[in-house]
C-alpha cells in the first residue's frame, strides 16, 4: 500500500488546528484506507498505457509542457484546496504536486453550493512564469493567477470584465488572447446558445485590452442549434490558426469539434469530419463503455508528436457512475491540415501503446488502475490530496500524535458554512473505505464517522452518533433532499476505537463496523445510485471521508 506522506502548504497556516484535541467532542480518526478495482480488467502490454490517466474525479484538463515537462490541472468547484497540479515526464506516470487555491483569501466559495465554484482552469507558461486562466463561477467571475513554480504559491487573482466561462490564454510571440464562451452577439435562438470569442490580455498590466471579436456562434453549424460551444482553446500550426473547443454538453452528447482560420480573429471555417472525439454514437449497452467524451486539449511533444487530454465517464450501468469525470489521453493524427482524436464509431481504448517519450518511474501514490494507500496521520499536515468543501472561515481539524482531529463545524448541506470533513475523491466503481474512529457523542444528534458526498443534497453519513439519548451506529443518507433519512442503525457500548467500513461495488453499497475485532454489518445492499451525477446532477465526483458535526446547544 502506499502512504501518503504529509506535506507542508500554505493551507496549513489557517485550516490546521493546534490544540483541537483539548476541545470536548473531538472526533479522532487514527487511519483512513482505500482500496480500488476497475470494473473493466485490462493489463496494458509492453510499451502500453492504460485510460483513464487519472481516475475518478478529475475533470475538465489543461496540459501546458514546459521543455520535458508536462503540467496538467484540473476542475474542482467548491471543494478546497483547489485546482490541483500535476507534473509528468511522459503523460503517464503523473504526480501531484500542489494546489493553486490553498488560501482561503484567493476565492471565497461562501455560500456556493458544490458543483459551483472553479470551472475549467487552463495552464499556460510565457517568459518564466506559470499562468491559470480560470472562472470561479457564481463567485466575481474570470480571473488570472500567476506562478514562478507550478507547486505553488500562486497569485491572489487578477478579476478579469468579461462574462462567461472556460477562458485559456493563447501565447503568440510576447502578446497574449485570451478565448472563452460567452453569450452571443445577438438573442439566444434556443437553450444552450453560446459563442466562442478572443480578445487580447496585457499580460504585463493585467488587463483586458482592445476589442473582443465572436469568432464561432453556435458551435459547427448553427442551423441544427449546437448546445453549449465550450473549453476553447487556440493554438497555431503551419499557417493556420487552430480553434478546438467542447460542443454537445458535457453528458452523453458531448464531443470535440474543430475550426480554423487564416486570421486570429477568423473567419473560423468548421472541419467537415467534425466532431473529432465522442462516444455519443456508440451502443450505451457495449460492455464497459467509456461515455461523455470531450473538453479536450491538444500538446505537442517535444519531439513533435501530437496528443490530447480530455475528460470522459465510466459509467457502471446506463449513464449511472458516482466517480465523477475523469482524465483520458490519446494520441492526435494530422490528415490533409486537420486533426483526429478518434474515428466515429471507435470506442475510447482502455490500453494504448505509449507516448515516445523517457518512460517516467511509476508514482508512490497511482492515480490509475487498482490501486490502495493507507494514511497513519503520522505527520503533522495533510497530504494535498485531502479536499474539504467550501472555503474554511476558521481551523476544524489538525494532525497530531497520529490522528486526524476534527472538532465540529456547519452541518452538511449548509452552503453558508464549511462543514467539518475532509475527504479523498472516490477513483473506481469497486472501492472499500475504511477509517478507525475513537469518538463518543454526548447529545442528541452527536455524529462522527465517514460521509460520502457528491453534492449538498446527495450524501450519506456512516458512523456513531446519539438518538434518543442512547449511543448507536447509524447509516443517513440524503437523495436529492435537504433533509437526512435514517436507514439503519444499531445500539453501541463498544469501548475503544471502531472500525467503520464502507465497501462500494457499481450501485451498491456495504456498511460494516468492528470493534476489538468483531465485525458486524449494518446493513447491505443500500442503492448507491443517489451518489451518481445522473441522479444528483452537477459535475463533480463522490469525495469520501471522516466527518464530525455536534449540533449548537
């Protein structure tokens, strides 16, 4: 198993909590497990990869290379830290190495329900210096933050005027554009109608400068109203200016299309073998599909190779999946001045044959495959790889004597607070969850354990808590709903630690717990689809661990 060493970052400065252990009902987690299996069971051969590069909910990627070095971020809305980073040195083998957002004074997610926050980051370098181009959405709107080193610190944001989401930078020369989704520059025909524009960005002064200009409206072809023309991205190669962006909504229907031009500012001329990526066209009952292909980015190596990284799902029956979007790779072939990601009809491989590129050492912590890891909370940090949702006004939790300690903050679904949870993203189907808990709740309504959460209204809590005035082992959950229902629990006397248990196979779910050895379930074959985005809506993934709320006396 792999463990997660802490690291030291700028969140520890506020989100630690030194002396928590001294504040009554304190919740005391001493480890938390993960073990992952992928439904479809695929051994990439001599000289292969296996898809997807990052598993579970790592949505929305930016790939920026910066000589043999290869960066990719990622979306992750309201939970906090944010946008994470990784480093490769064969879009491979990837690891994480910080976080853009780790201080509560760069964004503030107050308020914001889950699935709102950060959108769709892109990474781009000039001149020594690291740029994210972002939106935090329904919070002030685009922005720029900047880095020397991609592991961070990065900038307080530059907040940007325009409308709109999903911008990136395109570099030519020492100027800068920046191309993004806005609203057109007439009337919506229909639900869904967006446009694509460029303007320039002063990248030495920080702000938008001369006019904007609508380059695509619509998507390819307007008469046959495209829905929601997004992730755009410019680029240039052999005289032509390169328009890639998403077109079809990022669910079943969602593809990439291609556009170019002679001119930055166009006139952009769609592909007539558009759309270059999607699975919309395959059987939804073929055997493992991979679903809601997109939002994809092209790179080129430094040997001049081509290749692109996007987000697709992995759904476990129908669309149903609790993962969330994940990160996929494929090579991009140039025919007749266009490029292709994937033939129509081609279903998105599990293994293909590497980048030629240095194969990069396989890293401590996998992000693809099966995989576990086990954090002791033998340091005194969290790993980066701990997320928590919204951004925290005041310390919940700390690491110390080798637990991680959680004192209480706003109950679960409460969007104008932070609760007190700290999670890891779920990364396969067939997951089981383990965390060893010493807690005893001492009112009504006590509750420490594991909570599962994929939005404010779609979670579950497994753990011990106080009804009626007697201590018991409960399961909650809520589906689509403000409020929790109890779906099983048992007395509790047991002394000493606990060991809760969460075993998660497709659409269904195991809840068993053990005290000094003796292990009981609580109850077994619980529907998990209220976990999946096709039932919860949003964008995000299930992010899974300890929790701890006492009520206000």
């Amino acid at each position: 198993m792999a463990r997660c060493r802490p690291i030291m970052t700028a969140i520890l400065a506020l989100v630690s909590l030194h002396g928590v252990q001294a504040m009554a009902g304190t919740a005391r987690f001493e480890r938390f497990s993960y073990e992952g299996k992928s439904q479809e069971q695929v051994t990439p051969r001599a000289g292969e990869y296996r898809n997807p590069i990052l598993s579970g909910y790592y949505p929305d990627p930016s790939i920026v290379r910066v000589g043999d070095d290869y960066y990719l971020v990622n979306s992750s809305f309201t939970h906090f830290p944010g946008i994470p980073i990784f480093k490769s040195k064969d879009m491979v083998h990837w690891v994480q190495i910080g976080n853009a957002i780790d201080r509560p004074g760069q964004l503030d997610f107050t308020g914001l329900t889950v699935s709102r926050g950060v959108f769709a980051p892109d990474i781009s370098w000039h001149d020594g210096l690291f740029y994210i181009v972002n939106t935090c959405v329904d919070c002030k709107g685009n922005f720029v933050i900047t880095a020397k080193d991609p592991a961070g610190p990065w900038s307080d944001p530059i907040w940007l005027p325009f409308e709109g989401i999903d911008p990136s930078i395109y570099w030519e020369g020492d100027r800068a554009y920046i191309v993004n989704n806005r609203a057109p520059a007439e009337k919506p025909r229909y639900e869904g109608h967006r446009a694509i524009w460029v303007q320039e960005y002063d990248w030495r002064a920080g702000k938008m400068v001369g006019d904007s200009t609508q380059l695509i409206n619509g998507g390819v072809d307007i008469a046959k109203k495209p829905v929601w023309i997004e992730g755009p991205h410019l680029f240039k190669k052999d005289g032509y200016y390169y328009l890639t962006a998403a077109e079809g909504g990022t669910s079943v229907n969602h593809s990439q299309v291609v556009f170019r031009s002679k001119s930055l500012r166009g006139p952009f001329l769609p592909y007539s073998g558009n759309p270059i990526l999607t699975q919309r066209d395959l059987d939804p009952a073929r055997p493992h599909p991979i679903g809601s292909a997109g939002h994809a980015k092209l790179i080129q190596t430094q040997d001049g190779d081509w290749w692109a990284t996007f987000l697709a799902v992995r759904p476990y029956r129908q669309d149903f999946y609790n993962i969330g979007r994940e990160t996929f790779l494929l090579p991009v072939e140039w025919r007749d001045g266009w490029p292709h990601i994937l033939e129509a009809g081609k279903p998105i491989p599990f293994a293909h044959r590497r980048p030629a590129l240095p194969a990069g050492r396989a890293p401590e912590l996998p992000l693809t495959g099966d995989f576990s890891y086990t954090d002791e909370f033998d340091g005194d940090a969290l790993s980066m790889q701990w997320v928590g949702i919204r951004t925290p006004k005041q310390p919940f939790y700390s690491v110390t004597r080798g637990a991680l300690e959680l004192g209480s903050g706003a109950p679960l679904g409460d969007v104008s607070g932070t609760p007190a949870f700290i999670g890891r993203r779920q990364q396969h189907a067939i997951a089981t969850i383990s965390t060893i808990l010493r807690y005893t709740p001492t009112v009504d309504g006590d509750r420490a354990g594991l909570a599962a959460v994929q939005n404010d209204n779609s979670l579950l809590f497994f753990g011990l808590t106080r009804i009626d005035g007697e201590e018991r082992i409960a399961l909650y959950t809520r589906d689509r709903s403000a409020t929790d229902k109890l779906v099983a629990s048992a007395p509790f006397s047991g002394s000493g630690p606990i060991l809760l248990t969460i075993s998660d196979h497709g659409g269904s779910m195991r809840f068993d717990y053990a005290v000094a050895g003796q292990k009981q379930t609580l109850i077994d074959n619980v529907d998990a689809t209220l976990l999946s985005t096709e039932r919860a809506g949003g964008f995000v993934g299930t992010v899974i661990g300890p929790y701890h709320y006492t009520p206000t006396r």
